[in-house]
C-alpha cells in the first residue's frame, strides 16, 4: 500500500478531483498518516512486528523500544533459549525474593498490568542481553511513494475511509459532518469485523462452539 493511491481514491469521494483543489496533497498525507495511527490504537494487532529489544542490565523492570505502542510476547534471548510468559503475582507469592537473585539469563516475563510498555523479566538481565520480542509498531510518518509495512493491502480501504473522514471533520458544513460520520462508521465497523474474523480463522473451532465441532 502506498499512500499516493490512498489520496488518489479518496479525492475520488471527496469529488475534489478539478483545480482548484480543496486540498493540498500535503494535507491529504497528513490526513492519511494520522488515519494509520488511529487504526493502530483501535487495532494494535494489525501492526505486530517482530524484533530485538534490549534490556536495562542490572534490573528486572524493561521497557520496550521508542516505537512500541505495547507489547504482545517474548518469544527468546536473541541466540539463547526460548522465554516463557508467567504471572508476576503467582510469582511474587511462591518466592517473593526473586527480584533480587543474581542476573542471568533471561528465564521468564511478566506483564505489567497498567503499563503496556513495561515488563518484568526473571532474573534480572545481565549486561548486553538482547530479547527477541513481539509488539505493536507505531507507524511511522510515510511519503506519498513508500509502501506502508506491516498493515495488509486488503486494509486500504479503511485507511482511504479514514482519511475522507478526517477531511471532512475540517468542514463546518452539515451535509460535510454527515458523510465524515458516515465515513468514521465504515472504518471503525470494518475493523471491528475484521477482529471478529480472527476466531474464525486464528482459533481451532473457527468460531463454533464445541458441540457443532465434529
């Protein structure tokens, strides 16, 4: 996907096709960069990126990189062994000292609750350990002409009804309000379909209960 094509359609149902154009294609970018980031917020799935994340030495509190906009899993030290997810309460009540053994490497996470950049790690990282992590990537600021990672092409016209409804938020006139919540619906509805779609096709039941599963 590239965000060109994006403005291309969405001057199409803006009909702001003919000169002297509404709006700048400056403006129909900024539009379409911000209608990436809200999809991220309702949907941060759609941006999951796998990669390294280095850790704090000394400590068992990490945080995640610059770009995160939270954590999904960790899967491994980077060239060491795989990492397994454990509750952070359960493990504070059979062996509440574990904060304070010896750095090594890492064994076990633990989410934070209330922060979904931070996590807690077991034991504590010695210096120079790099994880390999699972999370939802920021999208970056995009030019008109480069592809857009991580979100599929079959999600570019959520992003093209996003972007119309951004432009026309702008606009102070009724019948503009009517079709920016028109167009707000189609892509909130969308990607609220699309979340449904995964028990079907991420689940072993495929949405079914238990007793239609033969």
């Amino acid at each position: 996907m590239i965000l060109n094509n994006v403005i291309t359609e969405v001057r199409r149902l803006l009909q702001d096709i003919n000169s002297p154009q509404r709006y700048s294609d400056v403006v129909l970018l900024g539009f379409a960069n911000q209608a990436l980031k809200r999809i991220a917020v309702l949907r941060p799935d759609l941006f999951a990126y796998i990669g390294p994340i280095s850790t704090t030495a000394g400590s068992v509190i990490q945080s995640m990189p610059s770009d995160s906009l939270r954590i999904m899993e960790i899967f491994s030290v980077q060239d060491g062994n795989g990492v397994t997810e454990v509750n952070r309460e359960a493990l504070d009540q059979t062996y509440p000292t574990w904060m304070n053994d010896d750095a090594g490497p890492c064994v076990n996470w633990m989410r934070h609750v209330r922060n979904a950049n931070k996590f807690f790690i077991y034991p504590k990282a010695p210096a120079g350990q790099i994880l390999i992590g699972e999370y939802s990537q920021t999208p970056t600021d995009y030019d008109g002409t480069t592809t857009v990672t991580l979100l599929s092409d079959g999600y570019f016209p959520v992003v093209v009804d996003a972007t119309v409804f951004l432009a026309e938020s702008v606009d102070n006139e009724h019948v503009n309000s009517q079709r920016a919540a028109l167009f707000q619906q189609s892509f909130t509805q969308a990607l609220g379909v699309s979340a449904q779609g995964r028990v079907i096709t991420d689940t072993e039941q495929a949405g079914l209960k238990p007793t239609e599963v033969v």
